[in-house]
C-alpha cells in the first residue's frame, strides 16, 4: 500500500469516527437523567428528544430553535402524550429584549363545537374524533422560530425526520412526508427565514395540508373545517406573574390553570416554609390547603380571557390572598371546596353551584426546557393524546374539547372558537430580573402541584434539580378533575409510598386522607441557572424524564 494511499485510509476513518461521534448523531449515546454545563441544557421527556434538542445548541442554536427541535421530536418519541396535531403552550425568556412572553399554542374550539351538540350526545367524549380542536402545536413551533430562533424549519426538524425514518409504526412514514412537504413549503422562501416559516404555516392551516385534514375530518364526522385551521394563529400574550421571596415566578394566562400556582404562592407569603422545613409534616399540610383554597377558584372562574372576564387581577391580589389565608387551619384538613369572592374581595364565595362530569382517566402530556449561553430560556408543555390519525397525512389529533364543559353559564362552557381550560402549565422564574429555574410537568391536574414543589424547593430550600426532581412528592385530587369533570375526592391527600411513615401518620391525625402510592405522582423536568450562568437540569427518571447539559 502506497504511503498517499495509507494516509487517504486514516482520514477516511477518522472522518468516520468524526461523523459518528457529531451533533447529528448524538443519538448513539443518548442522554440520562441529569447534567450540568455551561453553554446549553435540554430537560425534557424522551431520551431522543433531549438529544435533538441538544444537537441543535452544539450547531449554534439558540433556546428557541433547541425547543423547536425538541417539541416536533416529542411528537415522536413521546406520541402516547403529544401529538402533531396537539397543542403546546410556550413560555419564553428572551435575554435580548430581556421580556418574558407566552405563546398560546392552544387550538380552539371549531365553529360546529356547540354546547347543544354534545349536550344532545351526552357530552363531550374522552377519546375518538369529535372532541378535536384546532391542532396548534405546529404553528406555536413555527411562531417560536420566526419570533426567537434563528434556523429554519428544514433545520431544527432533522432529528425528527431521523426518527420518523426508521419506521417503527405505520403513521411514522406518513408523518415523515407531511413533514417534507412543509420543509418543501418553507423552502419557496428563499433566503427570508421569516418568510419561509410563514409559508410552511400557510401550508398547513391555510393550503394543500389544511384541504386534506379538512376533507378527512368531514368524511369521518369531525368537526374541524378548513375555516377553523384557515382562522387559526398563535397570540403572543403577556404573562401573568406574582413577586414570592425575591423572586418572580411567571404563567401562562386562565386559558390555562397556572394562575392557580401564582394564588398558592400568595398565600403561602404569609408562612415561614424554611424554618419549617423541607417536607415536614406542617410543610406539606400549610401547602396543601393553600393549594386547596386556589384550586377551588381555579374551578370557579378560570376559563378563556377572551370570551370570559376572568377576575384576575382581584385573584393574585394581596388583599383577596390575606381574606384567604386566614381560612388554612393549621391542625385540621379542609373537607370541602371553598371557592372565594375576588370581585367583592370576600373569602368565601356564599353560593356556588356544584356539579360533577361524566369523569375520565387524567391523562399525561410531556415536558420540554431548554437554556442556552446568551440567556435565553424557553419551556414549553407539548400535549395532545386520545384521538384519531388524520388518514394519510399521519398527523395525529387530540382530544383537548374534553378540558371544557357543558354547563350552561359556566366561564369554561364549550363555545366555538373558544379555548379550552387545560392544565398545560409551564413555569419561570426570575430572580433580579434573570432566570434562575425553568419547570415543565407532566400529569394533569397535578401538574402545578409539582410546579409548586419544584419552585418552593428552588426558593425556599435550596434543592439542586436533581435533588428536587428525586424529593418526596404530594398532592390531592380535592378538585374538579379537568377530564370530563371527575368529581373531587374531598381531603385527600396523595403521597410518594416511600415517604416516611412519621410523616404520613401526622398527616393522617391532621385529618387527611392520605393515599400513598409507588406511583410516579406527575413527571417534572428542571433547569436550574446559577448567578454566573452555569446550568444544572434534572428530570425525573422514575417518570421517563430525561436531561443533559453542556
């Protein structure tokens, strides 16, 4: 073998070497639980989805375009709780505006979605075709790249269509060519990014793609029209937020039920949780009536601010929070819902109608958080479970019309065009004006229960991600279940089983009635950032969370 011929032999397999071990093959070893770095992190669900949103910041994406990647691979790796045509709420830091906003990825209602047609069906079913709204996770994906990213659909989907590509079930290919032809579409841009984003958005809900899912939905007795996906666009919304020890701790708005976390911290302003100590008895007990107590008003009032004139303002307030506060009793479980006055500034509400669903299993979502070196900070909570797949196009629909009811006069009464109250709910919080800790949860109503666990773990105990992600968790189903309204189950109180017997037993003499469970009680994943930018993010491995940092 000739000397030029041994030398083009290495480089051949170095190159080899090289290709294996790049970003576009992160995939060979993939991510576990937790990590620490620098430059950028991914916390999220399934392992492939954390590798190709870290894939993505090791190319010299942002956070934006990091999420974008992981949003559309969750649609893959974790399709039992998102899917293409689901919805994903979005909350974004952006470090060069130094502002926090919300990008409302939730469809609504279409126009043939009437309380009177599914109080003539018996209500609003749990799974199959009819309880679809307008799919908008793939806009909510185009909008965060237009509005903070800096790649292209074609770029951010690459590990995507890896996926799709082995095939492993028989919508992946289907899926795959959709998702071609919208990098197809996007590409009729040119060189305009913006413009490209826009014409792949155009194609779905406005073009070829929106034609087919509207033809699909008439033939199989869907709702869905080509008006509603023709209508469709993704608000940019201001966040709610409430100030709690120094920091800021930041929501999407009452179309979904992350409010309620802000009303719990307001009340729990006025205990001393660290000197009472990390899941001490009194600990638990003092948060969970307070989140009781907001719960109930989330039940009341929470509904779609643009069709509904949702109290807001009188809910977070300090004074509605103090009339509150004084109802948590510091020896005795609360055994009944007790919804407030907010507009009258009253502590208890005197008449409140109760009503029960038909009930429904809670079904699980996925989380996505990602961080990058410049700042920027995105968390995202994709869902969309229990539907059909739209014939050829491989797009998957949920089932999201479930989270409304059918209670005439009721501020989350179906009605077209409306948004349903859904318990997708991410979370940021700010210390002096930066980020500091980004959660994401999986798990239905109990979603904000280990929201708040993880912020006061964060601010009132000092827990790294890993330690707060691994922590004892609580919660309680003593609320108006968000799938087809399941009746609350009054003064319970549900427990990690391996919390200490100790514990349980004086929750059970303060009146709760504790369930323990081996169960994973809800699935978080966390970015803590330190003050000098070093990131540590954590999910929960018992329930298939996934991290890594670089």
């Amino acid at each position: 073998m000739s000397r030029q011929l041994r030398v083009w032999t290495w480089v051949s397999l170095f190159g080899l070497m090289i290709l294996r071990l790049s970003p576009s093959h992160a995939a060979d070893v993939l991510p576990g639980s937790e990590g620490t770095g620098a430059q950028g992190a991914v916390s999220a669900g399934g392992a492939e989805s954390v590798a190709a949103g870290l894939e993505i910041l090791k190319r010299g994406g942002n956070a934006a375009d990091s999420a974008a990647a992981t949003i559309l691979a969750l649609s893959v790796t974790d399709s039992g709780g998102f899917c293409f045509g689901g919805e994903v709420p979005i909350l974004v830091y952006d470090a060069r505006r130094k502002v926090v906003e919300v990008l409302a990825g939730q469809g609504a209602a279409p126009r043939l979605a009437t309380r009177e047609y599914f109080a003539r069906r018996g209500g609003i079913p749990g799974t199959g075709l009819t309880p679809a709204t307008v799919p908008a996770a793939f806009d909510a994906v185009a909008t965060l790249l237009d509005r903070y990213g800096t790649l292209r659909l074609a770029d951010v989907a690459e590990p995507t269509l890896r996926l799709l590509d082995r095939a492993k079930v028989e919508w992946h290919p289907l899926l795959a060519r959709s998702l071609r032809r919208l990098i197809a579409a996007e590409a009729a841009g040119g060189a305009d990014r913006s413009r490209g984003l826009r014409l792949a958005s155009d194609y779905f809900y406005r073009g070829p793609l929106a034609r087919e899912l509207t033809l699909w939905s008439e033939q199989h007795g869907g709702l869905i029209r080509y008006e509603d996906l023709a209508t469709h666009v993704t608000r940019i919304e201001e966040p709610l937020s409430v100030d709690y020890r120094g920091h800021t701790v930041f929501k999407c708005g009452t179309w979904t039920q992350g409010a309620y976390l802000l009303q719990t911290l307001r009340l729990l302003d006025g205990f001393d949780l660290a000197a009472m100590g990390h899941n001490q008895p009194e600990t638990i007990h003092v948060t969970l009536e307070a989140m009781k107590l907001a719960l109930a008003d989330r039940d009341v009032y929470y509904a779609d601010p643009l069709f509904e004139e949702v109290p807001i303002e009188s809910l977070l307030s300090k004074s509605y929070a103090s009339q509150r506060r004084a109802l948590i009793d510091r020896e005795h479980a609360s055994l009944e819902q007790r919804p407030g006055d907010p507009r009258r500034d009253q502590a208890l509400l005197p008449e409140v109608e109760k009503r029960k669903g038909l009930g429904g299993p809670v079904h699980d979502t996925t989380t996505c958080t990602t961080a990058d070196r410049w700042g920027n900070v995105v968390v995202a909570t994709p869902s969309g479970w229990s539907g059909v797949q739209a014939g050829e196009t491989g797009i998957w629909l949920g089932t999201r019309l479930q989270s409304f009811n059918t209670w005439e006069g009721h501020p989350n009464c179906i009605e077209p065009g409306k948004r349903p109250r859904i318990t997708l709910t991410p979370t940021l919080v700010l210390k002096e004006a930066k980020p500091v800790l980004a959660v994401s949860v999986a798990g239905g109503d109990g979603q904000d229960q280990a929201g708040l666990q993880a912020v006061l773990n964060h601010i009132e105990f000092g827990l790294s991600a890993s330690e707060s992600t691994k922590a004892v968790r609580f919660g309680t189903n003593h609320h108006l279940g968000s799938f087809r309204q399941t009746p609350p189950v009054l003064g319970s109180l549900l427990i990690h089983a391996n919390a200490p017997p100790e514990t349980i037993s004086a929750l059970e003499r303060l009146g709760h009635k504790v369930q323990p469970t081996a169960g994973v009680l809800w699935a978080p994943s966390v970015i803590r950032i330190d003050s000098v930018g070093q990131f540590d993010a954590a999910g929960d491995a018992r329930s298939g969370r996934h991290a890594a940092a670089f």
